[in-house]
C-alpha cells in the first residue's frame, strides 16, 4: 500500500514527521546568519549527543564519507594499523586503509561473533617499539548485529599509549553508551541516516585532542575529506563547501528530540526494543545470528527456518505487510534476515514485525 511502507532496515531509518516537515522548508543561504544560529545549535547538542568536548565535525557524505575522513586524517603512508574485521563494514575500514597505502593488519573473528579484546591485547602489547599508529573498530557490526567489546578493547589500546582508536559508531551512536571523553575515544564516525532519525547526506566525525596532533604530520592525500577547514570554519559556525541547508533543518530538530527524550530513555528504549525483538525470535524457534552477550541495539540478525531463503521471508514481509527487512550480505545472502530497531523506533514497530513474521512462517510452512 502507498505510503504504508516501515522500513525496519538498518539504515535508512524512519523519519519523523516534524523533521519531514522541517525538510520542505525553503533553502536558506548557507553564508548566513541565520544559518550560523542553526549551525550554531546543532555542533551544541552534537557534542551533548557524542558525551564529548571534542570536535564533532559535520561532513555532507555517507558514513563511509566520515570513516574515511577519520582514517586518513590522521596517518602517514606506510603507518602499521589494525583493523577490527567480523563483518562487512570491518572489512571496508580495512579496505579503505589499504587502498590509502596504510600497513594493514587484520584481527578477525567470524561474522556473527564479537571481537577477541584478547587478542588486540596480545598484538598491542607485543608491540614494545610503539609501530602500531590506530586501531580501527566497528562497535556495532550492523551486517551481523553484533556489538563489539569496544570498552575492552580501548583499554589495551589506552594502555598501549602510542595508537589511536578509530571508531565506527554508525549504528551504535544513540542507540548504545558511547562516552566518548569518558573513554577517550579519539576518532568517531557516524551517518545521518542511522540513529540520528533523518534521512542520508550527513556524516558527523568526533576528534581528540591528540587526533589533531596526529593530523599535523599526516601525510595521506586528502581534498574534500580534509578536517582541517571543517574544523576551522566550525568555529565561526559555517562550512567550507555548501552543505545540504535542508538536513540541517532536520537535524536540528531531531537532535531537539533526542534531547527532550534524553540519553539514558534512548538507551532504554534501543535496549528494550532489541530485548523484545530477540525474545520473540527465541518464542518463534528461529536461531539469532549473533550471542546474546555480544548482541546489537540497533539491529537483530535472524536465521531463517532451515530449508527457508531468508529473501523469501523477506519478500512476503514486503509485499503483504509492506514491512521492509534488510537481508545478508555476501555469503550471507539467503542465509538470515535483519530487523533494524534504530532510530525513531517504538514498541508497537516490534510487535507488529513479529506478528507479520509469524504469520509470513506460517504461510510458508
Ligand atoms: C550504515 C553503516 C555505515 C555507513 O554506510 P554508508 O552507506 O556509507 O552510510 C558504516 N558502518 C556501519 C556499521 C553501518 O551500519
């Protein structure tokens, strides 16, 4: 039915109303006051939302836009990185730093699992000689719905001293506790389209004091993903190319919204919606793709009925309930489905995707 469509995808996630409507508004000049007042605003309550005092950085990109931006920002050619990998977008900060000329190295786990702090542990330790220049983690592993030990593994890179730690907090940003001062996370990247409850265009880079001291020696080409003008008109509350006006609009009234709502009732809720979501799979005799100790806020990862392509589950799901899931990636395709509990999410959105997947199981077997 027109118009009826739930997206219950891991990005993009639904919209609400005000910031549909704050979207239709007309343009404004991006040189304006008026516009610097928004500008103003938001780089407030970004911070407030990333629990930070660093920059927050706005970039009119994907979140692949802000996670490239965070990698090559703050390395020299040739610098030794680890790259967490145990799913599709580990692999792509792997990706991106080898096609940057970075020294990349690779700790896995399999799809579905969490990263081994452990692991981070033994390399970081072992290296004495100080090489190792980042370590590059995706917190929640959206093609898995996995949520990585992030805090754990930040720890052995605090304590190795010399690294900095790159963050993916695509999905985990205003789903989960991310303290990034608390912590000391120095690079922190994530998308519009996710937690942030309006539509793509936008990506928000989080930087350290001690980032920008890596950024003065970084040597890696960069043009338009160069931090350094963001940071310089931030400041004076602009942009340094024409940024989307209307998603500033949304923005700024989505970040309203989640202030009025408050940080600890968006982590309840995410939490909730995951609990509930996964106790229903469990009721339904479906297999969870990833552990509940390791599980995702933001989306659950589903296997289907053995015998069952999970695009069939999904197909039905579309076009009789006009509910949208996300499918596997890679070899993953057919072999689970993924509720995305992200964003502008309630409680009704969960029960009503459970009953219409049960109902769909039930017309397939
Ligand atoms: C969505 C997502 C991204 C960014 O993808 P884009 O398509 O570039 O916005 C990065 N990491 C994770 C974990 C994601 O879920």
């Amino acid at each position: 039915m027109d118009d009826k469509l739930m997206l219950m995808i891991p990005g993009p996630t639904p919209v609400p109303e005000k910031a549909l409507l704050a979207l239709a508004k007309h343009p404004i000049g991006h040189r304006s006051g008026d516009f610097s007042q928004i500008m103003a605003e938001v780089q407030e309550n970004l911070k407030w939302l990333h629990q930070t005092q660093n920059d927050v950085l706005i970039l009119t990109a994907s979140g692949t836009g802000a996670m490239e931006a965070g990698i090559i920002n703050f390395l020299k050619r040739g610098d030794r990185v680890l790259c967490g990998c145990n799913g599709k977008f580990g692999d792509r900060w792997a990706e991106v730093a080898t096609a940057y000329g970075l020294n990349v190295e690779i700790i896995s786990a399999e799809w579905g699992q969490p990263l081994d702090p452990e692991k981070f542990r033994e390399v970081l330790e072992a290296d004495t000689e100080k090489q190792i220049k980042a370590v590059i983690i995706t917190h929640s592993e959206t093609s898995t719905g996995v949520l990585n030990d992030l805090e754990t593994i930040n720890r052995h890179v605090k304590n190795h001293g010399e690294a900095l730690i790159i963050v993916d907090a695509v999905t985990s940003l205003g789903a989960v506790n991310l303290p990034i001062d608390e912590w000391g996370l120095d690079v922190v990247g994530s998308g519009s389209q996710k937690g942030y409850m309006i539509p793509p265009g936008l990506a928000f880079v989080s930087v350290s004091p001690k980032a920008w001291e890596a950024y003065k020696t970084a040597d890696l080409p960069r043009y338009y993903l160069d931090l350094g003008p963001y940071r310089k008109t931030a400041a004076k509350n602009t942009n340094p190319f024409t940024p989307p006006v209307n998603l500033f609009y949304a923005l700024q009234v989505s970040l309203q919204m989640m202030k009025a709502e408050g940080l600890e009732n968006i982590f309840a809720r995410h939490h909730r919606l995951m609990t509930m979501t996964r106790d229903a799979v469990k009721g339904l005799n479906l297999p969870l793709f990833a552990p509940d100790h390791a599980a995702s806020p933001a989306i659950t990862a589903v296997c289907p009925p053995e015998s069952i392509d999970a695009e069939k589950v999904r197909s039905i799901m579309r076009k009789q309930f006009d509910i949208v899931l996300a499918g596997g990636q890679d070899h993953l395709k057919g072999k689970i489905f993924r509720i995305g509990h992200l964003g502008f999410v309630c409680d009704r959105d969960i029960l009503c995707a459970i009953a219409a997947l049960e109902t769909t199981l039930q017309q397939l077997n």
